[in-house]
C-alpha cells in the first residue's frame, strides 16, 4: 500500500508516493513517483510544462465584479437563471439575443450561476418570466441599500426618452422619434436620484403619448413614493402641469419653454448691461451665466442669461441672413423651492444624472432598439435594462475613490481572463488568472471582490 513521504533536503521539502516493502528482514521504501515540493506547509504538485495543456480561457474579472454587486442588490436572488445571465451580459457585451449564447459559453457566468445548459430559447422564455412581485421585492430592497448610501427621498430627477420598437404586437402609431426617424416608439420614463444617479422607479409608456401627460403620471409616482422635490427638463412642462405639481405640495425645479407671453412679459423687460454683472453671475462647471428672478405662479421664475450662447446663435442666424431674436441667449427656469437663485440654476444643469443615465442605458446597456417582439418580451426587456443600470450606477458610486468610472473598469476588468489548465499525465486540472494589472487589482478591492489565483 502506497502513502506520502516528506523528504526533507537544504532546498527544501519535497513529496513522494512511496510503497513499503521487505528485503532481508528489513522494511523499505521504494519510490513509486515525485509529487512536487511543499511551499508554506501546503503540497505544490510537480507538473512538467509537456503535460500541461489548456483546456479553455473564459472572461472572469468583469464578471465577477457584475455578481457581486448584483449580490449586494438582492438582484442575484432573481430564481430564473437564465434571466440573471441576460442582465450580466447587457453590461458586459453588446450583441442580440439569438448571438448571445455562444458568448456566454465564452464567460464564466454558467459556472457562476450554476447553469448547466443555456439556449437561445431559454434565453428567449426568460424574457416573459420576470414575475412582477419579484421585482418589485428586489426594487424595494435595492432602495433601502440605496438609501444608506443617499438620501434619495430628497430629489427625484425625472425625464423620458424613447425607444424603437420592431415588433408588431403593440398598438402603436409610428411616431418621429427625437432623431427624426418615423417608427413605433416605446417610452420609457425614468427617476433616479440627484446626487448618485440611482434608479428610483422606470415606467413605460406608449411612444404616442405625450411628454406633458407622462408627467402627471410620474409626479403621482413620485408624491406616492413619499418624495419631497423633484426636477426635471423642459420638454414635459407645462402651465397645466405647473399648477398640478404646486397642487401635489412637491417642491419642484423645472425648465420652462419660452413662449411668446413669457417673453413679452419677462425676458423684454431684462436689461442685458443690467443683468451681464458681477452680482448677478452664476458659475456652472463649463460657463458662466446671468439670471434675473421675477416672482410667478406662487414660486420664482429664474431668466438665465449666457452670453455665449447668445453668440453661436447671432453667428449662426447672421450666415442664414437673419437678424438674432431679442430672447436669444436666455432660457428659463421655474421653482417653488426654498433656495437661492444661484442654488436653482446649478442644481438644474448639473441634473445631468439623468442624461447620463439614459446614455449608459442606450449606449452599455443597448436599449436601442428593441429587437424583440412580444408585448411581454418588450417589458422583459426594458427591466432587465433597469436593473443593469442599478448594478452599474452601484459599480460607479464604489469606484468613486479611485476615480475610475464604471464603463472603464469594465474595459480594464474585460481583460481578466481565468485559463483552466490540465495535466495530462496526472489527470489533474486547475484554474489560473491571468497576471492582474494594477488597475484591475484597485477595480477590484473597491469593489470588494475577492478572487483566487
């Protein structure tokens, strides 16, 4: 019977099988093979390179970083698999479904997810299995964790964008998009928090509604979440919805469309050498603007002056043969807030969380277009949407310490490969990460994962 024997030289201690025997009375040792040599009291397998092959290479890093994060969100409680496998790989590759699950085979996100068979039609079915109790559960809890990071009952920013959608199934009139294009639209509104950007609530909405309507329905929402204030752009107001939120006691920082009454009324009156002054100067991150506050409507209405702006537009209209409008430079803002003036008009530009979010859910997230087309494919979709740009607005909070964004660690991590190598010889196998760059290492503990080289 065979046993392991530690030989103990100058260079260290190695391991051998060996098997006892007897010769002339005495018990002996005959050396069946070399094991390798013990490293810090553990047993380091001696392998020669010639026996060494690997059996496959797959995507590690960055998908650890998405598991963990979606852990941290209950998102990973989600019990459809094949569900969670679509919300991973929104963030981290941007193809079709039906080309999707070849590259999964590529990730290490079966061995993750504990899934021993992936199809497309899997991946298909799952789109209509997003069961809206469990969904709602893990919004709840993603807002408390949320919550302890910001106060994010204190400003809902709000806005709409719109989608296309391919299929057929849906009732809708095509409709110009914001690109001009005539097609059907999805819309799609959205909340999230001021200062981090984290999703609030997401509605859909036909893409023949309009914006003015979908506020009512958002600021409903909004009052219902127990909000306190809420901003928005100037595409969903109107005089209509000004006295409907002032109605709901929200506190609200809004962009208004300027109209012929509103500029007879207000920015005419504006003497533009009495505005362009010290006192009246608002530094915003990139320029510097004028504004001038008239009382309105049981708030404030705030006319923002920018010279340059003003300019561009005396440029452009004078190629055309124009002369430049007398409101041409200023835009407004409306309030009802108990902050300054100054207060306002940073808070308003500097919504542009909200923008942003829209652009990482349309460019990383691929919202458009809509390339399926069932009614509850559609939703499925845009909520597997939703809850990646929770798992990426999280991943950006956490890198803020090392100023890295979520979209370029992703890159970084993108290239943190696990090779799975095989002894041919010992029928032995093992997993090896790829050497990690000092960036991938400070993406990784900010992000507290831990993995095993």
């Amino acid at each position: 019977m065979s046993f392991i024997r530690k030989i103990k030289k100058k260079s260290g201690t190695y391991l051998a099988e060996v098997k006892s025997y007897r010769e002339n009375g005495k018990i002996k040792q005959k050396v069946i093979r070399y094991l390798g040599k013990e490293i810090n009291g553990k047993p380091a397998k001696k392998i020669t390179s010639a026996d060494i092959k690997i059996k496959n290479v797959k995507r590690s890093l960055d998908v650890l970083a998405i598991d963990k994060l979606a852990e941290q969100l209950t998102i990973k409680s989600i019990k459809n698999k094949y569900l969670l496998s679509l919300i991973y790989s929104q963030l981290l590759e941007k193809r079709s479904i039906n080309k999707i699950e070849e590259w999964i085979e590529y990730t290490e996100i079966p061995e993750i997810l504990k899934i021993d068979k992936l199809s497309t039609k899997d991946l298909y079915e799952s789109l209509t299995e997003v069961p809206e109790g469990e969904f709602i559960s893990i919004d709840k809890n993603m807002h408390v964790i949320f919550n302890q990071i910001e106060d994010i009952k204190d400003v809902a920013v709000i806005d709409v964008t719109d989608t296309y959608f391919e299929g057929n199934s849906l009732d809708i009139k095509k409709r110009k998009g914001k690109d001009g294009k005539v097609r059907r639209l999805v819309q799609i509104g959205l909340a999230t928090s001021f200062t981090n950007g984290f999703p609030i609530f997401h509605k859909q909405y036909q893409g023949n509604l309009s914006g003015v309507h979908i506020l009512k329905d958002m600021c409903f929402e909004v009052k219902e979440m127990g909000f306190n204030s809420i901003i928005m752009d100037r595409g969903m107001m109107s005089l209509e919805n000004l006295r409907m939120v002032s109605s709901l006691e929200l506190n609200l920082i809004a962009g208004l469309r300027k109209n012929n009454k509103l500029v007879e009324s207000f920015i005419s009156k504006i003497d533009k050498e009495e505005i362009y002054s010290l006192k009246n100067m608002v530094r915003l991150k990139n320029t510097k603007v004028f504004v001038k506050t008239f009382d309105y409507l049981n708030g404030k209405l705030i006319a923002v002056y920018n010279p340059s702006i003003e300019l561009i537009k005396k440029n452009n209209n004078f190629e055309k043969g124009l002369d430049s409008a007398k409101d041409s430079g200023f835009s407004l803002i409306f309030h009802n807030t108990n902050y300054s003036s100054e207060e306002v008009v940073k808070k308003y530009y500097e919504k542009e969380i909200i923008e942003r979010a829209f652009k990482q859910m349309k460019g990383i997230l691929n919202l458009r277009p809509i390339r399926v087309w069932l009614t509850n494919h559609v939703e499925g979709h845009i909520k597997i949407c939703y809850l990646a740009y929770a798992i990426l607005s999280l991943m950006n909070y956490r890198l803020k310490k090392i100023k890295v964004s979520a979209i370029e660690a992703l890159e970084s991590l993108k290239y943190g490969y696990k090779v799975k190598l095989f002894d041919k010889t010992n029928n032995f196998e093992w997993d090896l990460i790829v050497p990690l760059k000092p960036k991938q290492k400070d993406i990784l503990g900010a992000l507290s994962v831990v993995y095993k080289n």
